[in-house]
C-alpha cells in the first residue's frame, strides 16, 4: 500500500544512505496547501532492492514534533512484496504474516514456508 505522501508535488531526492545492510533512496516529501495532512514533511528511507520504505520519519505541522515508524522483515519472494516473522522451526524458516500483491493490495495470509 503507498501512503499518500508519494503522491505529493514536492518531492526532493536526497543523497542515499546506509541504512541497515545496504543503501536506502532518500526522499523528502512537503505536502502543498491542498493536501490534506497533519504533517509538514515525511522522510522517506527506501530499500533499492524491493522500492519500498523501511523507515519513515514524519514531521508534524505546527509542533515540528517527529513520528518514526520503522517497518521489519520486508522482502520481495515470487514477485510479491511479503512482511516475514522469523524464528520458525527449520534454519531459513519464516511465516509469512501477509502480503501485497502487485496491485498494491494486502492480503492477509498466514502459513509457513522456507524462505
């Protein structure tokens, strides 16, 4: 699912980082008078390999107080965008919480298949 700060006009690429295991795209988003937020910005960390966030700061209007949501255990598996809990039983092992298909919808599934 995208959020609707990708949807904003004022969109400003920053200079990629190292977050985690590898490099993020950074992206900085200011929403414009008509869109409709409480926030005044939204810092996006986005992994190269599945172009999605896993981490998300988003500045509030008027407080400048910040919201940090960090989002665990993404990966891409068959062309499908899938939030895995590890710790199954076998080595390698996760459950599958649930999954986006390719029009950007989550499905909620639950079973368990080596990864």
């Amino acid at each position: 699912m995208v959020e609707s700060q990708f949807f904003w006009k004022n969109q400003e690429l920053l200079a990629p980082e190292k977050y985690g295991r590898g490099i993020a795209l950074c992206l900085r988003a200011c929403p414009a008078l008509k869109d409709q937020t409480y926030y005044a910005s939204v810092t996006s960390w986005i992994d190269r390999g599945i172009l999605f966030p896993v981490h998300v700061v988003k500045t509030l209007r008027g407080t400048g107080l910040q919201k940090e949501f960090i989002y665990y255990g993404l990966r891409q598996v068959g062309g499908r965008l899938v939030r895995v809990a590890s710790g199954g039983k076998a080595a390698g092992e996760a459950r599958l919480l649930d999954s986006c298909n390719r029009s950007g919808l989550w499905e909620g599934k639950s079973w368990t298949q080596g990864l």
